[in-house]
C-alpha cells in the first residue's frame, strides 16, 4: 500500500541565534588560548637548562670523573633529548596559539574541537582550558558562528593621485 500524502522531508531545525554572549566567550576562550601556548613555550625554554648542561658535557667542560668518554656520550644523548623536547613542546604551543587565532576568527571549528581534546590530556590547566572549549565549540548558536561565510573582499580601492595629500610619482603639487 501506498500512501495517499507524498512524503515531504523534514526541514532541518534552523540553529538558535547567536547572542553577543557567545561573541564573548569566543573572544575569551581565544584570550586563554594565546595566554596558555605562551606558558607551554616558557615551559619548553626550561629545557634550555638540560640542553646548555649537555652541550658542556659533551663539550668536556664537566669532566668529574675518571672516564671522560662517559660524561661526553650523556652529554651527546642529554642535549639532543632536550633538543628533541624543546621542539616538540614548541611545537604543541604553536598549534594551540593556532587554535586561539583560529577560535578568534571563527574558522576551522573542527580543529579547535580536536585541539580542545587533546588540550584535555594535560593536566590541569590543558583540561580545563580543553573542557570550556568544547563546551562553547558545541553550542548550536557557536556553531552558526563558525558557519558564516566569510565576507568577500572586493578589488583593493586603488587611490587616484590627486585625492591624496602627496603627489604620486611624477606628479608635482601644482596639478
């Protein structure tokens, strides 16, 4: 049997507007964003420490005992751990001052929430940073935010010679 009415689709249920509230809460989660990747850097140049101890060991400066290959060879392993380490805990603060630019342009939504998840795993303050982000991230109302196209740029206004207070080259006052 056959329905005597067609089947109709159901329309998508149109996402609540956004409030300046949540305006608010972007701006501010983009705030600790940026305040947090710079703590993540100044902790990696603590590892500056291990790295200027393994260069002088590896370099002879702090020969203590009586084997000095010793001291070189961990001095060699001790800076390039740390080296190693310095990068990648740079690395993590790059992405997540990424992630605040992002959050403040209200672009790749997706990233933030992925980045958001990971910020979880470090304990405290990456949880709780993580934590409101996905809770402001998946609101109805922020997502519609994030769903904005974005305004198109027109050709640049190039400035016509005259209209300015300086002449353009080759054009004197008097013209």
């Amino acid at each position: 049997m056959l329905p005597d009415e067609p089947l109709v689709p159901a329309q998508p249920a149109s996402a609540p507007a956004a409030s300046s509230q949540d305006a608010e809460h972007l701006k501010l989660l983009a705030i600790f964003h940026f305040v947090y990747a710079g703590l993540i850097a100044l902790g990696g140049c603590c590892g500056g420490v291990y790295f200027v101890m393994g260069v002088m060991m590896a370099l002879g400066q702090m020969n203590g005992n009586d084997r000095p290959e010793d001291t070189e060879m961990i001095g060699r392993v001790m800076s390039s751990v740390s080296a190693l380490a310095i990068v990648i805990i740079w690395s993590i603060a790059i992405l997540v001052a990424v992630a605040g630019r992002r959050i403040l342009q209200r672009r790749n939504r997706n990233y933030c929430i992925v980045l958001a998840g990971l910020m979880c795993l470090n304990v405290p303050v990456g949880t709780a940073l993580g934590v409101f982000t996905l809770y402001v991230l998946v609101r109805p109302s922020v997502k519609a935010l994030f769903d904005l196209p974005e305004p198109a740029e027109g050709p640049r206004q190039r400035r016509r010679p005259g209209a300015g207070d300086t002449p353009g080259v080759g054009e004197s006052l008097q013209d």
